[in-house]
C-alpha cells in the first residue's frame, strides 16, 4: 500500500508542475523579461508525455479504488453480489491506454540524461516518475487489475 501511495503522489506532482507551475513560470519569465533557457521541442514532448502517462494512471487508480469501496458497501450497490459491474470492466479496461503509451517513458529518460535537457534535479525527478509509473503498472499487473480476465 506504501508504494502505490509514493507511485500516486509522485505522479500527481507531475501533474501538478507541468500543467500548472511551469506554465505560470513560465508566463512570470515573461512578464520580468527574464531570460529564458530555450528548451528543446524534444525536452517539452518527454515532460507533457510522463505527465500525461502519469495522469492517466493516477486517474487509474482513483477509479479503480472509488469503483472497488462503491462496490464494497459504502454506497451499497448489490450488482457485485451477483457478478461485475460494467464500470469494474471499464475502469479495468482504461488501463491499457497508460500502460502503452509508458514504453516511450525509458527512451525519453535516457535520452533527458545523455543530452542534459534539464537541471540534474529535474532529471532525477523525471527518472523517479518513469520508475513510479512502472511500479504503478506493475502493481496493477500484480493484482489483475491490468484490463479484464476472467
């Protein structure tokens, strides 16, 4: 339970700096006419992509819990009883998409090392996130929540 906790706040700090922090510092560098360091195309495309991955996941994961405790008794829907719900089924099945679209994650984590994208910070960070969305894709595989088998 430990790791997919450390995989879901990872992966939500992803979300958070990319979509929110690093624009709004970016537009503050614009506005101070700061210079700026240009940042490769290829540099933005690694970040967007881990923070979609990793959004994805964690949005996985919520559904996956929310689906699991609805089911459980907390709003007290009787279909488990009798079978699976098609929202277990769906929300199983969205996994696919993230776990895909992962494999790009390592290529874009080497190459942010050998070309030096970004700070040696940010390219810890991202490696943790790589590692964290593995982990998080494993977890899942682990306890057949990775698609629908019967």
């Amino acid at each position: 339970m430990i790791l997919i906790v450390l995989v879901a706040l990872l992966l939500i700090s992803m979300v958070i700096y990319t979509f929110i922090i690093w624009p709004f510092s970016v537009l503050i560098r614009k506005l101070r006419k700061q210079s700026q360091n240009p940042m490769s195309w290829a540099a933005v495309v690694a970040r967007l992509w881990a923070a979609i991955v990793g959004g994805m996941l964690a949005l996985f994961l919520f559904r996956v819990f929310g689906v699991l405790y609805a089911i459980g008794g907390i709003a007290g829907n009787p279909n488990f009883v009798w079978g699976i719900t098609p929202d277990m089924i769906e929300s199983l099945q969205s996994m696919y998409l993230p776990a895909m679209l992962a494999l790009a994650l390592p290529v874009f984590t080497v190459l942010a090392w050998i070309k030096g994208w970004w700070k040696v910070s940010t390219r810890v960070y991202y490696t943790l996130v790589t590692l964290a969305v593995f982990a998080g894709i494993w977890w899942a595989n682990y306890w057949n929540l990775l698609g629908f088998r019967i």
